[in-house]
C-alpha cells in the first residue's frame, strides 16, 4: 500500500528537479490549466431550468374539479373551458408554437397549492394558477372563460386585459377574432379588480368566449365544432399578435426561435 502511494509523489519530485526541456514548461502550465478548466466544468452545478417546460403561451382553463364556475342546469362552465383549451392547445402546438396548458382533467389546481396558507380555496387556486407564469417561463397568458348576466339578452365575447400596451394588443386581436366569429363588435376592456391581470408579469388576458345565460351563446359554447371555432379563432388572434409585437423573452429582447416546438 505504501508503495502505491508513495510512488506518484517520486515521479512528480523527479519531473521537477528534472532539467526542462525546450517547451516542456508551456507544455505543463497548458495541461495543467485545461485539467483545472475541465474539473471545473464538471463542478459545475446543473442548469436546473432546462428541467422545467417553456412555452410562447400559457393555457389557463378556469376553474376546475369543486370550483365548477358558473352553471346552468348541469351545463358547466368549467368543461367548456378545458374543452376549449385542449382544442387551443392542440391547434398551437400543431402550428408550432409551444404551449402549455394548466389542467388537462376536472379538477382544481388549488389541490396542487402546499405552499400558499390560506384557508380560502379560492386563493390558494388563484395564487396556483398565478405561480405557474413564474415555474413556467412563458410570454403570455391566455385565460379562458365563460360569462353570465342577469339579462338574458347580453351575449358575445369579451376579453379583459391589463394596463399595459403589450396586454391591449393582445386583448384586441383576440376580441376582433371573435367578434368576427360570432358577428359581435364588442371592445376589449381594461379590467383593474383581477388578481390575475394584476399579478401576472406577462402580457395577460381574460377570454370570456360568450354568456352561458344566454340561449344562442349556451349552444355555440357546448357545440364541439363551434368550441373548435372559437379555439381556431383564438390561435389565429395570437398569430397575428406574435407577428406584430414579436416575441419578447424576460428581458425584453426579441428571440423568434421561441415559437419554435
């Protein structure tokens, strides 16, 4: 055992006291120095955010499992979304642009909060839906819903959105999409009280795709063909968004390869 060790440190001790030959010095310092850079390199800690998805848009399917959102009968608000979503989702990826969509099955993503101590389910499901844009690097968020009034006459989309430029462009592409699909001239609206709209970093907005309390949107909204409408719709919106603003990543810098799967 002695032997074993003993003798990497003799032949180090001779090469030392050895007279250098012509190069050999530079020769040793470049070993030496590629040996340090290459343990370095294996050092390294990993680059833990290529662990975790990234996406051009992010899909939030409101609601979900308990939280059915609003309802007529056994019409659900919370189906349609994530039917809608899905179709969304498909259409994006199929186009090539990376999306990622929040729930793919009935049930609240308040279930998923270990992390927010509230007793209120509603804000542990809010504040979930709002932590995925920070796990989640992505450029916009796109939230899907249906609407209700009291007046049974109100119908059309309506998309809400944030005080920012970047959010009312894309609240008037997608409104002008669906206002062409469903032949409604409705204006995008600045909508302040949304915690979403309020905490959400990218450009962000509420799709309310029709009233559920109204007869002619119900039956568009719970059509499986009309759902993939409204979804082309939308997808056809964020095109024309993406190609107008660009794709801005978190610094503010234009990075086209983003749209890419």
């Amino acid at each position: 055992m002695l032997a074993v060790c003993t003798a990497p440190y003799s032949n180090m001790t001779y090469a030392a006291n050895s007279p250098a030959s012509p190069g050999s010095e530079r020769q040793t310092t470049t070993e030496t120095a590629g040996s340090i850079a290459g343990r370095q390199h294996r050092e390294a800690p990993p680059h833990y955010k290529r662990a975790l998805p990234s996406a051009v848009v992010l899909i939030d399917a409101g609601h979900g499992g308990i939280d059915g959102g609003t309802n007529i009968g056994n019409i659900l608000e919370k189906d349609i979304n994530l039917e809608v979503g899905k179709k969304l989702y498909a259409l994006l990826r199929s186009q090539g642009i990376r999306a990622v969509l929040n729930r793919t099955g009935d049930y609240a993503l308040s279930d998923d909060n270990r992390w927010h101590m509230s007793r209120s389910r509603h804000r542990r499901d809010l504040s979930q839906r709002r932590q995925l844009t920070d796990e989640i690097e992505t450029t916009l968020f796109v939230s899907l819903h249906v609407n209700w009034a009291k007046n049974s006459v109100k119908h059309g989309p309506l998309v809400l959105h944030q005080n920012s430029g970047e959010s009312a462009l894309l609240a008037f592409c997608i409104q002008d999409a669906l206002n062409r699909l469903q032949h409604t001239n409705e204006q995008p609206r600045y909508a302040k009280p949304f915690y979403l709209l309020n905490t959400v970093n990218e450009p962000a907005v509420i799709v309310e795709m029709g009233f559920l309390s109204h007869a002619g949107d119900r039956e568009m909204l719970t059509n499986r063909v009309a759902q993939t409408r409204i979804a082309q719709s939308i997808s056809a919106a964020l095109w024309q968004y993406l190609l107008i603003a660009g794709t801005p990543d978190k610094v503010g810098q234009l990075d086209d390869n983003r749209i890419l799967p």
